[in-house]
C-alpha cells in the first residue's frame, strides 16, 4: 500500500466533514419537517375539537329551549285544566291526593 500525504489526507478528512455536515444539514431540515407537520396536526385536531365543542353547545342550548317550550305547555294546560274545574270535582280531587299522600307517609 502506499503511503498517503499530509495532503491527501486533509483532502479526505475535508471531504468526510463535508458530507457529515450535509447529513447533519438534512437530519435537521427531515426533524424540521416532522416538527411542523406534527404542529399542523396538533392545530387540525385542536379546529375539530373546537368545532364539535360549538355544535355540542348549539344542541344543548336548542335542548334548554324545547324543555323549556315543554314546560310551559305543560303549565299552561294545567292553568287551563284547572280555570275549567268545577268546584266540586276540585274538592273530590283536592280529597283523593290529601288521602293518598297520608298512605304514602305511613310507609
């Protein structure tokens, strides 16, 4: 084998630094890149989850209001019920939940 030179091998010590600074250089730019893909996904999940926080919101406040609706026809058919009594059924029905609330508490 031959001997190599001073130069030589400062040439080839140039050139293996060279191509370990151009791998390092891609290493960084494929770690920049996952990086910034990992944040687009994190951004992505972060608009549905905001989306469907919204829509859950919008389907309980729609839920409030129909319960809402449904109690105060509730209320009014009772209202209605009730200014349609006559006196005497009133009485009988005012009777039977007297009655039946004592044979509730005696158990």
């Amino acid at each position: 084998m031959a001997k190599m030179t001073m130069h030589q091998e400062l040439d080839m010590l140039r050139i293996e630094v060279e191509a370990l600074r151009k791998q390092k250089e891609e290493r960084e730019k494929q770690e920049a890149t996952e990086e910034i893909k990992a944040e687009e996904a994190r951004q992505h999940a972060l608009e549905e989850a905001e989306e469907k926080a919204e829509e859950i919101m919008g389907s309980v406040d729609e839920a409030k209001m129909d319960a809402k609706d449904g109690i105060h026809e509730l209320l009014h058919s009772i209202k209605k019920d009730y200014e349609n009594l006559s006196p005497v059924a009133a009485v009988v029905l005012f009777a039977l939940g007297a009655a039946f609330g004592r044979a509730l508490e005696k158990d």
